[in-house]
C-alpha cells in the first residue's frame, strides 16, 4: 500500500515537474498562440469555403492565411505607421513654432483673463507661462517619438512574433479539427459536454471579434459624421482610420479625434476643437462600453453585466487581447458550473 502511495506521488511530481517545464517553454509564445487561435476560429469558415473548392488542405489553409494578411494586417500596418508620421511631423511643429502657437492661443480672451487670474498669485509671479506651456508639449512630443523608435527598435521580436503567428494560424487552420478531437479526448467530460464547451468556445471568440467589428463601424460613422459637420477634410478617411485604429488597446480613435481636436484649437477654431472633444469624449468612446457587451452577451448567452466586467477585467489583465479572453474565461466558467448542477 505505501510502495503505491509512493509511486503515485513520485508520478504525479513528475508529471507536475514536466507541466511547468512544458510552461516555461512555451511561455514567451502564448500570447502568440492565443491571437492564431482567434484568427484561425474567426476565420474558418472562410478556411471550410476555400477548401469545398481548393480540396486541398494545405493550400486552402495558406489562402486563408493571404486573406487575413491582406484584411486585417495590411490597413492596420498602414494606419500605425501614417500615426508615427503625423506624430513626428506635429513634434516637430511644436519644436519648431511653439511660441508662435502658444501666443496665438493666449490672445483668446478667455484664456487671457484665465492667465491673468492665475498670474496674480504671489507664488506664480514671474511665471513664463508660454515657456512652461511650451516646454511641457515638448517633453510630451519627445516621449510620444521615443517610445515609436522603441518600437521600431524592437522590430526584429515584433517581426519574429509575426511571423510566428501567420505559422500557427497555418497549422490551426489545416489541423484544426484534429486538434480538436484531441483535446476532447483529454477532458475528462461525457462527448455532449465537450461538445458543449468546444461550441461554446467558437460562438465567445466569434462574438468577441463581431461585437468589436461592430463597435469599430459605429465609432468610425460617428466619427467621419462629426468630422463632416465640422468642415473637416476628407471625413469619410479619417471615419475609417477611426474604425481600424478601434481595436487598438486604450486609446483607439482618441489617436484620431484627440490630435484633430488640438489641432483645431491651435489653429483658432475654439468652438469646433472643444465640441470635437466633448462629442467624441462622450458619444464615440462610450460606444464600446454600450455595444460590445449587448452583442457578445446576447450571441453567448451572458448577462450584459458580466460581459462588461469580464471585458474591461480582461483587459487590464491580459492587454487587448482580454476583450476575447476575458468573456471567454467568463463563458467557460458558467459552462462548467452548469454541467456540474446537471450532474449534481
């Protein structure tokens, strides 16, 4: 009896030795993997059409894999490289004629009397308010461009990751179903409850990836609509800049309203900058927090709130990706305790 209680716990400390190493291994890859598997979820029934056609699995696969380059990496390469290009220009510009700017500002009245005001405390005398205001854009302009030269200082990982991903969405793509039924041999559920959580996990990412879709339209509608109000050039462009600069992480369209907002102050038009701001600061950024929560959870079956808590949680837990992760993890679990209550 002890002979096996110790084989046993020789077995299991092995087989928990090796699960960590197998973690450590492929740690640095599992946001990698994590991202292919969305693209290769969202994107299989495009995979199923091309093979219905192509009959050949591997070469199905790789056009798939040419469709999601040109559809999603493409505009979004564009989109972040024109970003750094309007970002060095406008640091540029503020190096460059910042004083000019700043007393142009200042020659508002209301702005006037403001400085005027905070001037008359002892403690602010001899204050260069220009100087200051001056020197402050400068030190933002100049960590905004230091952290785009990290980026492209660490092109060759951001480069190797890529390539990394367009392997593994390959390889999900063409073996997916295998893979599948592999890990369904390993849950330790009957074959109706594993077919539960694997279409429970394919209706999450695909809800997940349609709702911010959908949240990445309406921004860019309101957007283009609010730009073309304002006489600003080329609204539709900039409406779909806004809707591909969505699924970028925090800032999002802020990228594009938040500069054109500033730029419009800058250049005198008071009125149209601050409702620019206040329009897009209210409308377009609470998009997100109205629509994707009310399109996964009525294509996953959860709760609106528990959507927008997994969402935002997921988030700031895992970066981006946790807006698919995060209601994933959510769906999962109630799937779990309703397949316990069944067999309680």
């Amino acid at each position: 009896m002890q002979t096996e209680r110790l084989t046993s716990t020789i077995y299991l400390a092995i087989v928990l030795l090796l699960l960590y190493l197998f973690y450590k291994i492929m740690s640095p890859f599992l946001i990698t993997i994590a991202w292919a598997m969305v693209m290769s979820i969202t994107f299989y029934p495009l995979y199923g059409l091309f093979l219905r056609y192509i009959k050949r699995a591997w070469a199905a696969s790789l056009v798939t894999l040419m469709v999601i380059l040109i559809v999603i990496f493409g505009p979004v390469s564009f989109i972040i490289s024109s970003l750094a290009g309007e970002i060095t220009g406008l640091y540029s510009s503020i190096e460059e004629r910042g004083i000019e700017t700043i007393t142009n500002i200042q020659s508002y009245p209301f702005l006037q009397k403001l400085i005027e005001k905070v001037s008359s405390y002892d403690m602010l005398q001899g204050v260069n308010f220009q100087e200051s205001i001056v020197s402050t854009l400068k030190t933002i302009g100049e960590y905004v461009v230091g952290h785009v030269s990290d980026v492209f200082t660490n092109a060759f990982v951001l480069v190797f990751n890529f390539i990394m991903m367009c392997l593994t969405i390959y390889y999900f793509l063409k073996d997916g179903e295998a893979l599948i039924e592999y890990l369904k041999i390993l849950l330790p559920f009957s074959e109706k409850q594993k077919t539960r959580l694997v279409g429970r996990v394919k209706e999450t990412v695909v809800a997940a990836v349609y709702g911010q879709l959908a949240v990445g339209v309406a921004q860019g509608v309101l957007g283009g609509v609010a730009f073309w109000v304002l006489g600003i050039s080329s609204p539709v462009f900039w409406g779909s800049v806004m809707a591909i600069s969505s699924f970028i992480p925090v800032l999002g369209p802020f990228l594009i309203w938040g500069p054109a907002s500033l730029i419009l102050v800058l250049t005198g038009s008071y009125l149209k900058g601050i409702g620019l701001f206040l329009f897009s600061a209210l409308i377009i950024s609470s998009v997100d927090n109205v629509l994707k929560p009310l399109i996964i959870g009525g294509k996953t079956n959860l709760h609106t709130l528990l959507v927008f808590f997994s969402v935002i949680g997921g988030i700031q837990f895992l970066g981006f990706l946790g807006f698919i992760l995060g209601p994933l993890i959510a769906a999962l679990c109630l799937s779990l305790f309703e397949m316990y209550s069944e067999e309680a």
